[in-house]
C-alpha cells in the first residue's frame, strides 16, 4: 500500500485500527463530470469483491496491494492486534504466525509480499506463506517489491532499499529533507522514493524516481504547487515509466497526476493531471491507466479508475460506503483498497471488466 504521508508503522497502524479517520485533509466535491455521476448503482465496466468478509476473524482490513493473478495483499485487525493477509486463488492465507502487515506484493510466480513484523521489514513469498524473511536492520517497513524479490521502503526515518538476498542498501536524503521513504519499485529496479520535513501532509513533500543506474530524479509540482507524492511506478514500456500520485497547491488542494519519465535518461517527458480537486493517484498500470480516490469532504471518499480521457467511478461492494483505492496490477485489470461498512473498514477488490 502507499500512504500519502511518510508515516511510521505506528501511525499507519492507529489509521486502521480507527477505520483511517484523520489521515486526509477535506477537500472540495469533485468537479469533472465523470466522478461526479456514478456511485454505487454506476456498477457497469467492473465487478467488486469484499475480501474482508473472507478473512476469518477479521474485524476490520484493508486491502493494500494486487497482483495480475488478482491476488490481493493487506492487513487486518482482531481485537487490538494487526495482522497480514493475502488472498490468492480467492482463500485467505495467513502470512507469518503473528501480527505483522503486509504493504504491497510483485508479480510472479511464486509472487512477494512485503510489509512489517516485529518491527521489522520483512519479505514473505506465496510459495510458502507461513515463513518469514527478515530484511537488514530493525524499526522499519518494505513497501514495494519486484518479481527479483527486491524491495524498497523505510529504516527509521530513513528511505531504504533491500537486495533479494535481504541486504540493504542506504538511499540518500536530499538536501532540505529529512524523511524518506521507497513506495515502489519495477523489475528493472527503478523506484519511486517520497521525501520530506515531517509526517504531515501539510509539510512540503517531494516525490522522485530513482533510476537503476543510482541517480535520482526529482517529479517536481505543477505550475505554482508545493508539494509533490508518488505512490506507484508501472514498467518500463517502450522505454518509459509511469509514475502514479499528486500535485498539490496546498494542504486542502490536492490533485492526482500522472508523471512519464525516460527510464534511462531520467527526462520527464509529459505530466499528465487530472483536474478534480481533492484526487489522489494511488497505482498505475503499465497502459499508464491510474486508480486513486478523492476526498470529497470530511470523512467521505470516492474510488475512481483514470485511463486517458476516461474517468470510472469505482463504487463499493453492496452495503459499502466510502470505497478509497490503493493498489493497481500491472496489466490494469485490478484494483484495491478498502470500502466501509458500518463503521468497520473492508477490504476489497475490483476486477475491471472493460478494456
């Protein structure tokens, strides 16, 4: 999964636990026409699945990572205590034998799983879910990984990255910054890191991409923004990446945007912005299809599938409310997140049907 903020696996815990209240500013109600119709009853070109009615004896979850297979990877809460899950082939299985969360997964076969446990940043591999990998060095978490088992995220507040035998490899802190986090990395290795003053969304941010040769690009904000976030990285296509995530003027005006960079020369070659305000780019396709959410006002959300020109609302499972998405596959065909029930956060899964 990728926060908005750099938060610590602290606060990220309290966010659902307590059903993510406070975690976004409000913002202004949409404003393109395509996410401001649709709604539950606008179901045609997707189909939804609650994965936290599968997870036996969870209370609450939230779905922070998809694969191409449309297994889907998150964490969930019994009683006081988190733990990770994954679905795959559409059962529930435990990852680990405790509490822990699990943060994003890759493609593959067998597919990764990365997160958190004990304090920890662990790997975990589908093949066998039970045991656990921990990665160098405590008081940390793996956000993303690739199909190599490579893996990017934090150690402290510093941004880190992880080879596929568990060793760890320190990312430098730009000047001005004093926070860093990995959020995702493509199997060719290159990443996108998230940096920062503080853990508040009003602080100034920076996203940037760090290349497979080391060097690091800033994404800088558009027109007279401050703050910049990246959340996804698709492939390389064609010679290309696309970055998923947002431009933002202010702590209350935020916008998804979607970056295309040179995988090689680091040129970023079109900025890509979607004009609703209150939106957030969460995953990316490699079409360079994006899923994110808006925040619409306070404690109210709206999902929504962006390709192009086209704008899909993504409602909830029946008896949902306030869907936000989190994770995108590769191949654009899922999505995931968490939608809400009552007041009890649910993980879920969209399979999107149109092409």
């Amino acid at each position: 999964m990728k926060r908005l903020t750099i938060t610590s696996a602290g606060v990220a815990l309290l966010a659902l636990v307590g059903a993510c209240a406070g975690e976004l500013p409000s913002a202004a109600a949409p404003t393109d026409p395509e996410l401001a119709k649709g709604g539950p009853t606008a179901s045609a070109g997707y189909t939804t699945l609650n994965v936290g009615a599968l997870i036996p004896g969870s209370q609450s979850s939230q779905a922070n990572g998809v694969n191409d297979a449309g297994d889907v990877v998150g964490s969930y809460s019994s009683g006081s205590t988190l733990y990770p899950f994954a679905l795959v082939s559409g059962a529930a299985v435990p990852l680990g034998s405790g509490p822990g969360m699990a943060w994003g997964m890759s493609n593959g076969n067998p597919a990764f799983v990365v997160g958190s446990a004990a304090g920890t940043p662990v790997r975990w591999s589908l093949a066998a879910p039970t045991q656990v990998t921990h990665l160098a060095l405590t008081g940390g978490a793996a956000k993303g990984v690739n199909t190599g088992g490579v893996a990017v995220g934090y150690l402290g507040a510093s941004a880190a990255m992880w080879l596929a035998d568990g060793s760890h490899i320190a990312i430098a802190t730009p000047s001005g910054y004093t926070r860093g986090e990995g959020r995702g990395i493509n199997d060719a290795g290159v990443a996108v890191f998230q940096f920062g003053v503080s853990a508040s969304e009003t602080a100034v941010n920076r996203a940037y991409v760090r290349l497979a040769s080391g060097t690091s690009i800033e994404l800088p904000p558009v027109g007279t923004d401050v703050t910049t976030y990246a959340n996804d990285i698709s492939e390389i296509v064609n010679g290309s990446v696309y970055v998923a995530g947002s431009t933002r003027a202010s702590n209350l005006v935020s916008r998804s945007v979607r970056w295309t960079v040179d995988a090689f020369s680091g040129a970023i070659l079109a900025t890509a912005v979607l004009s609703t305000t209150g939106s957030h780019g969460l995953g990316v396709s490699d079409a360079g299809g994006i899923a994110g959410f808006v925040d619409i006002s306070s404690f109210r959300f709206s999902s929504y599938l962006w390709r192009g020109t086209s704008v899909l609302t993504l409602g909830p499972p029946k008896g949902g409310k306030d869907p936000r998405a989190w994770a995108m596959s590769r191949s654009g065909q899922y999505v995931a997140g968490q939608t809400f029930v009552g007041t009890a956060s649910q993980a879920v899964r969209w399979t999107i049907t149109t092409p």
